[in-house]
C-alpha cells in the first residue's frame, strides 16, 4: 500500500493534508513532514484543520501552500491525504475534497477511504510518512527530520510506551543523522507547558477521583474561561492521571464547548482505553484512545467511569 500512496503522490499534482481534531505532536510532525516533502516535489497543496495548531509543536516554520492552485488547477485537491485518522468522525467538520488517501497507526482503524495504508506495528503516522518518503527518494532535510522525530517521540511518550521497539531506535537515530536534535525536541515538548497548564492541573487534582483502579477527572469550558485557558491547554494531563500508581486507566474529560466534551484515556496493562473509547463511538490504540461526544464533561464522568470499570474487571 505504501508503494500505491508513493505513485499517487507522484502522478498527481495537487494535494490536501488533513488530520485529527486537537492534533498531537505525531499529527503535528507528520502533516508537516509529508507537506515539506511535497513542496520538494513541486507539488501543490494545503494543510486543513478542524482546530488550531498547538503553538508548541511548530518547532520548524511550516510550508506555505502555492497561492496559484486554484488557478493551475480546475480541480484542487485531486488528492486528499488523511494523516493519523482512525476514522471519519475524527476530522470535525472538515469534509475532504478529492481522493481519499488515509496513512494511519491506530488499531482501531478498520480501512477507509480510496486508498488505506493502516498499520498498527508502527509506532506513529510520522514513522510511516518517514517510510512513505524514502519510497518516494525525497531528501530528508533537518527540518522534514525534525518533524518526523517529533512525532516519534511524542507517540511513545519520550521513547517509555509500548511501541518503543528496536526499529524505533534506528530510525530515531537516521533522523538524528539527518539533523534533527533530540534535545530540542525534548525540551519543547517535555519542558515548554505554559503556567496556565498547571493552573488547570491543580484544579483537576484536587476533583480527581481515584476509586477501582480507575482515576477519573474533569475540567467544565466555564472553569476553562474562569482560567482565561482553552481547551487545548488541557492537552496532556490525561499522562499526569495515568503516572499515579496503582491507576490501571486514566479518564480526562474537558468540554470543548457548551454541548460538547473531548475524553482522552489512558490504560498501563490492559486494552481498556480502547474499548472504553469505542464503547462512545470513539477509538485509537489497546492503551492510548479518546473520544469527543455530545454532552457535558462533568455529567458524562461517571458515566465513563462505569464503562472503563467494565473492561478493567473482565480485564
């Protein structure tokens, strides 16, 4: 399948990048390797998101699209690339204009679009982009390096998840090779949370509910607005929950608006974050899963509760 995606991305000419709503540092570091790589190919394109970029994932400036597209092309995008997309549900709004070319990792993924390119023995999409483009014999520079590593890193947690295989290594040192630095990297995503990150932390914590091997918590959008923070400034805390010990699987919610809630979950030992995430329509991997869902965070925790307490006792 990877060859297949590799001749799409030759024979066409005009492209779209689209990937998940509150994209992550692999969502990040994949859209904008694969972009960097089409503007090596002269190709064109433009990256389209339901919600915004985090500000501290932009570790390299990001690639602007041609703005003669619309102009060369009758018909742009002929291709739509859906990077780190389990499923339609996961992009928003956003509906895709061309073919659809899905490049995925998550488990859940039951295979989509025109052409899909799922696999789950990956560690990340941005390994498989990184794959896709020596295929496709483009240059790695520092930057696509940079992204790529990013991406990595981030979907194995620093290098500590399960996915952290050998091949992992290898390809984190070909990428240190070709100029990415694993400090840098490090340093924005590990050490670079704003003060308003621990402002909601420390509200969490101190409602957090630690019952059956199950920590559960919520953040409403009017204590976010309290907090003048966003929902985006609740990215990551579902890790702090996860780091207590004795916690089997970590429950976050957090309202997105007034109707509707984001809930990210976390298992150590067990698939419970992923049957847990599907059980609401949602999916990802065996220990790392979410969901967005109609409703409000508060009302919806121990409903969510009660479904990961299914999966941690048949467990």
């Amino acid at each position: 399948m990877k060859k297949k995606i590799a001749e799409i991305i030759r024979e066409k000419s005009s492209f779209e990048i689209i990937t998940h709503e509150w994209p992550d540092a692999d969502a990040v570091g994949s859209s904008t390797a694969l972009a960097m790589a089409l503007v090596a190919l002269g190709k064109d394109f433009q990256i389209v998101n339901s919600t915004p970029t985090p500000e501290h994932l932009l570790l390299t400036p990001l690639p602007e699209k041609n703005s003669k597209f619309e102009i060369r092309n009758s018909k742009f995008p002929e291709v739509s690339l859906l990077l780190d997309v389990s499923d339609m549900g996961v992009i928003g709004e956003i509906k895709p204009k061309g073919m659809v070319v899905v490049i995925d990792h998550h488990a859940t993924n039951q295979g989509f679009g025109d052409v899909c390119w799922a696999d789950s023995r990956m560690s990340s999409t941005s390994e498989m982009i990184y794959e896709l483009l020596n295929a496709l014999d483009v240059e790695i520079t520092e930057q696509i390096a940079t992204n790529i590593y990013m991406g990595i890193f981030g979907d194995t947690g620093g290098f500590v998840h399960p996915n952290t295989t050998k091949k992992v290594f290898e390809v984190a040192k070909e990428l240190v090779n070709k100029g990415a630095n694993p400090n840098y990297v490090a340093d924005k995503l590990k050490k670079n949370k704003p003060i308003i990150y621990y402002n909601i932390l420390c509200l969490v914590i101190q409602r957090m509910s630690v019952k059956d091997g199950i920590c559960a918590a919520y953040v409403t959008s009017e204590e976010l607005r309290d907090l003048n923070a966003t929902p985006e400034d609740a990215s990551g805390i579902v890790e702090e929950l996860a780091s207590i010990a004795g916690v089997e699987l970590a429950i976050f919610l957090r309202d997105i608006d007034s109707c509707k809630a984001h809930c990210s979950l976390r298992s150590r030992n067990t698939n419970a974050a992923r049957l847990t995430a599907q059980a609401f329509g949602g999916g990802g991997h065996d220990k790392a899963a979410g969901f967005s869902i109609q409703g409000r965070a508060k009302e919806l925790a121990p409903v969510v509760f009660k479904e990961g307490l299914r999966w941690i006792q048949t467990a």
